[in-house]
C-alpha cells in the first residue's frame, strides 16, 4: 500500500490539473502570512521553503525539486502560508486551486497515499534538520545537511553517491545558517580529507562514514 513513489504518481495526477507558470530564478511564489489558495506541483525546477527570525536573518528549511508539492498543508489546516517560497532554478510549476485539488483527492484514495508520503518525507526531513541546528559547529551543521541531501536525493555510481540536485555553496550556507565564507572552508577541508568531491556544483559523496563521523549518532540512525 505504501510503496507508492510520491513523484511518479503526481505526475500521473496532475497531467490535466491547474495551468503552468514560468518563475524565473529567485521569483517569490508566495508569502509567508498570505491564504494558502493554490497547491504547487514543481514541473521543472527547484524551490526553497524560507524562515525568517525576527532579526531578519533567513534560513531554508526545506528544498523541493521536480516531481513535488507544496501548499499542501494549508489546505488540511486552512491557516495561511508559515514559510516564503522562492525559485532557486528558473522553473515551471503547476498551480492548482485548492478546491480542484480536494476534488482530486475526493475521487483518488491513492493520491491520498502519496500525499501522506510525501508529508512523513518532509517532517523527517525537518527533524533532521532541528538535529542539524544542535550543532554549534559549522562542520557538524554542514555534514548533517549533507547527509540530508544524500538520503533524499543520493545516487550510487561509480565515484560514490551523487547528490542529485545542483547547489552552489551559497544555497549550502542558506540551509545550515552560516555564513558562505565559514561553509566554503568546509566544504574545502572535507574535499582535502577525500569526504566528498564538488564538479560544476554536483556533489558527490565519497565517504558516507567519514561524514557520518561528523554528525551525531541520531543523524546516523536516521540515515541508516
């Protein structure tokens, strides 16, 4: 019953639903505080979910690319939007009114199934990432985001495991909450250690154990 692959099945789902736009790099989609009225299905491209502290400093919490959705909480909830989404790629994205999606789900019990995949994906996600801001140290905060990204969007070959999503240093230094110079000396030191290799901002994981040995053993046990 639950082996259904979120991704695939909403592609499936929503080949007729809503229209497509067009966002250009950096686009706001939406506000935080703002009515949730659409459900967003990422066609092609990548999106960040955006807090702010109340000294205006930014972090991402979450990273979403082809094949997922969001808006998905406000329609169970009916509160307003909690986050600020934003492009990171030039993307093209379905928007779907919120009542034609509970129409979807009214008359697909499987799309049900792979919308509470997709959520307990996304809430394992944020655990980690609260484990993630226990870190005082840059390297441990960066090593958990890494392995994050490893379990979500890791692909074996022949180098390791690649993560399957470009990201510049900049986008890493967003997600962990340090400053881009202070992850740049990271990641440079994990390269000379032989962790991990970076080629035209693809990363590849050559040592999931040494980089685990980075992170606490909460973060193992989840990624295991």
């Amino acid at each position: 019953m639950f082996d259904i692959n979120p991704k695939d099945y909403f592609r499936e789902a929503f080949k007729t639903a809503g229209w497509d736009r067009v966002y250009k790099k950096g686009e706001i989609i939406h506000m935080d505080e703002e009515p949730g009225e659409y459900i967003y299905f990422i066609i092609k491209g990548k999106v960040a979910h955006i807090i702010h502290d109340n000294t205006g400093k930014e972090r991402v919490i979450l990273i979403m690319d082809d094949g997922d959705i969001f808006g998905e909480v406000t329609l169970f909830e009916e509160k307003q939007n909690l986050v600020i989404s934003e492009t990171m790629d030039d993307s093209v994205i379905k928007k779907i009114p919120k009542a034609e999606f509970a129409e979807l789900l009214n008359r697909d019990n499987g799309l049900y199934l792979a919308v509470i995949k997709l959520l307990s994906q996304k809430f394992r996600w944020l655990i980690m990432d609260i484990i993630d801001l226990s870190f005082e140290n840059v390297y441990g905060r960066v090593a958990t985001y890494l392995l994050m990204l490893m379990d979500r969007y890791g692909e074996k070959d022949d180098r390791g495991i690649t993560i399957g999503i470009k990201l510049s240093q900049n986008d890493i230094s967003r997600m962990v909450g340090a400053s881009r110079v202070s992850v740049t000396k990271v990641m440079e030191e994990f390269s000379r250690l032989g962790i991990l290799e970076v080629k035209n901002k693809m990363i590849t994981i050559k040592s999931p154990e040494q980089l685990k040995s980075w992170a606490n053993l909460t973060v193992e046990k989840l990624i295991d």
